[in-house]
C-alpha cells in the first residue's frame, strides 16, 4: 500500500526552496549528497592513480567501463525492486555496502600492493549497487515532494551532485598532493581518501533512518517479475514522450560525458597539470553543473521545454568539443564550466519531464531505462578512448562533441513528440 501523505506535496510552494522544506526530501539530499562526494572524490583517487601506474587512456576507459557495465546488467533488475518493494531500505543499505568496499580498497592501497584490477573489482561492485539502488531511489522523488515541485527537487538531486563535484574533486586533489609531496610514486594520499568517502558512505546510509516515507509500491496487479521487465519495455517503446527522452538521455550519455573519464589524461597531456589541477578543473565543471541545476529549480513553468531540451543538449556537443581547443588552464576552467551548465541543466529537465510523463507504477523501471542510458557510455567512451590513445586526446574529446552535436538535431528532427513538450506536466 502506498504511504504517500497530502502533508508532504504543499504544492503551492513555489519558492527556490520549496522541496528543501519538505522533512523527508530534505533527509533523502543529506544522503544523495553524501554519496555524491564520494563517488567524485573516487572518481579523482582512482582516475589518479591509475594513470600513473599505466599513462594509459585506455586503462582509465576500462575502469569507468567496469563501473558502467552492472548499469546495463542489473538496471531492470532494480527497477522491478523499485516499483514492488518498499524504496527506504534499498536506498539505506546500498550505500552501506559500498561504504564497505571502499573501505576494503583503502586497507589496500596503504597496506596491501594496490594493481589495476583493485580499481577494476571496487568499481564492477560500486556500479552494481548505484544500478540495484538508484531506481528506487530517483521513484521516491516525486511521492515525497509531489508533481508541481518536481523540477524543484530534481534541481537540487542534481545540486547535490554537482556541489560534491566543486569541493570532493578539490578535497581529493588537494589531500593527494599535499600528502605525496610530489612524489608521485606515493599512494598514501590515494588510500586517506579512499577511507574518507568509506565514511561518507556511511553517513549516507545512517541518514536514510531519518526518512518517515517508506516509498511502498503502487497497489496494482502484480505478475512475475519477468513480465515487469516486459511491461516496462513495452511501456518504453508505445509511449513516443518517455522513449524518445531516453533515447535522448541515452545519446548524451554515450557521446557526451566522456570528459569525465578522459580529464586525467587531459589534464596531464595537454595542460601539464597535477592533481590538484585535476581537482580544480571537475569543480569548475561542478561550480557550471550548480548554476545549470539552479536555474531549473525556478523553471517548472517554463514553457516550449522540448526545444530547449534539444538546443541545450546541441550546445552541450559544442562545448565539448571547444573543450578539446583549449590549450590553457584558464581556457579549460571557463570552458568546462559551460560545459558543467550545459549538461546539467540538460539533463535535470530531462528527468523531471521523464518522472511526469511515466505512469506513476512504472517510474522505478523508467527510471532503471535510464539508469541503463548512463551504462551505455562505453559505447562511446571505447571508441573515442581509442582514438584518444592512437591520435590525441583532443582529436577524442572532439570528435565526441561533433558527434553529441549531429545526433541531437538528427533526434530532433525524427521525434517530433520530442519538440512539442510545452511545460512537462501533461501526460502524452
């Protein structure tokens, strides 16, 4: 039965603050937030290291590819969990269990003889529970804020994000160079922030308890879960709105974020910089990603959201591939930054129009269609990874951009369904 209470949807609210008010959603950010620190410091520690063990492009590909892998394989899996069982204690223990792996790897790095494949097992473990956990965690959403204030609260679902991309990215940086002290044969730092993000892991776990809502399914039929997963798909493909969003979200993904795994090198190659240069670099992409999310937090009534979907998500291609331009620090931290607006903002409509399109018994599966988008990345990411290796990275980073770039105005001009979404709130 669901527990979804009048008292937790004030819907009138329209103020930049409005589902922050809400007790449960204001705990349910706490968590988002905490995890999000982690998984960026992570993404610094790990990117780190093992490119300096392999000056490898590649190999940092193979590492986002072992975490993006579970996102295609247990996606589905997580949302039939998410649409029949009670959301709370996936939400809670998920993040428990990569609080543990983490954990594990931190022992490693400072006490054990760290090797590539450490990195390869603690990111297939970590992109299993984000794929298992974040359907159920994205559905609860909506039930506790409510439909109007959606684009409110996903605003600040992708603040949270991209807040723990200014100063995780910067804390992990700052604490792996000050510890090595210029060595960068030391892996003392790498291990320190491996402990630090276990912890974070572990607050957000803790801070699930808070949450009165216990996100309990849809009274509906329910069949075996082997005929969810195919309802969900039918669902996907005889609904143009909902599919042709996650055909968006699925382009972007795939040509669009492969900056985040080839900053490393970019940043090594071409800038000549260090770690806290890395650091610096993904929270400027943060401090962009803040300002884009923002800015959709005021703009529920915004009208004609399918052109500004697609011009956005266009742009976002552009920016990528002036990133690839650049030659400087300062050039690449302006830049970046645009690139950070640009796809946040993109991609926070995105998924506020998809939960209010979706029937409200299959948001969790949508929601897993588009948790299993951001696991097609490596469709992108080997390829451009390659040319990445073989040419430069700025002949990769580009032509990623270029290709974002033509996909867009192709979709745009296939799916008119797509074009003629006004404010998002009417089921089409």
């Amino acid at each position: 039965m669901n527990d979804a209470t009048n008292e937790l949807t004030p819907s009138e609210d329209q103020s930049l603050f409005a589902s922050l008010k809400i007790r449960d959603y204001f705990f349910l950010w706490i968590s988002i937030t905490t995890s999000a620190f982690a998984m960026n410091m992570q993404t610094v520690a790990q990117g780190w290291l093992v490119y300096e063990m392999s000056a490898s492009a590649l190999d940092l590909a193979w590492v986002s590819l072992a975490q993006t892998i579970p996102t295609i394989i247990f996606s589905l899996t997580g949302g039939v969990i998410a649409d029949r069982f009670p959301k709370k204690p996936i939400i809670g223990f998920s993040p428990m269990i990569n609080g543990a792996a983490s954990l594990t790897m931190a022992v490693i790095v400072i006490f054990g003889e760290v090797t590539f494949w450490d990195f390869v097992w603690v990111a297939f473990v970590n992109g299993t529970v984000m794929a298992l956990a974040m359907p159920s965690r994205t559905a609860l959403i909506p039930e506790v804020v409510g439909e109007r204030l959606m684009f409110n609260a996903m605003s600040y679902n992708m603040t949270a994000w991209n807040l723990a991309r200014i100063l995780g990215p910067a804390l992990a940086g700052f604490m792996i160079a000050v510890i090595a002290d210029g060595d960068t044969t030391s892996t003392l730092g790498v291990g320190l922030v491996f402990f630090l993000l276990s912890f974070l892991y572990f607050v957000s776990g803790i801070t699930v308890l808070f949450i009165r809502h216990k996100g309990g399914p849809v009274d509906t039929v329910r069949e075996s879960p082997l005929k969810d997963v195919i309802g969900g798909i039918r669902y996907l493909f005889e609904s143009p709105i909902v599919g042709g969003l996650i055909l968006l979200t699925s382009i972007s993904f795939i040509f669009g974020s492969t900056v985040n795994t080839l900053l490393p090198a970019f940043n090594t190659d071409v800038l000549s910089g260090g770690p806290d240069d890395l650091g610096l670099l993904m929270a400027g992409m943060g401090l962009g990603a803040i300002i884009g999310s923002l800015t959709v937090a005021k703009m529920g009534s915004l009208r004609r959201k399918g052109y500004w979907l697609l011009a956005t998500v266009a742009l976002w291609g552009l920016a990528l591939t002036a990133l690839a331009q650049t030659g400087t620090f300062l050039q690449a931290m302006l830049v970046i930054s645009i690139y950070g607006l640009l796809s946040t903002f993109a991609m926070s409509m995105n998924r506020s129009v998809v939960q209010l399109q979706a029937a409200r018994h299959m948001r969790g599966r949508i929601m897993s269609f588009d948790m299993m988008a951001h696991g097609l990345m490596p469709l992108g990411l080997i390829p451009i990874g390659y040319i990445s290796e073989v040419v430069s990275i700025e002949a990769g980073l580009a032509t990623s951009g270029v290709l974002l770039f033509i996909s867009v105005i192709l979709l745009g001009f296939l799916m008119p369904k797509i074009r003629a979404i006004d404010t998002g709130f009417a089921k089409n």
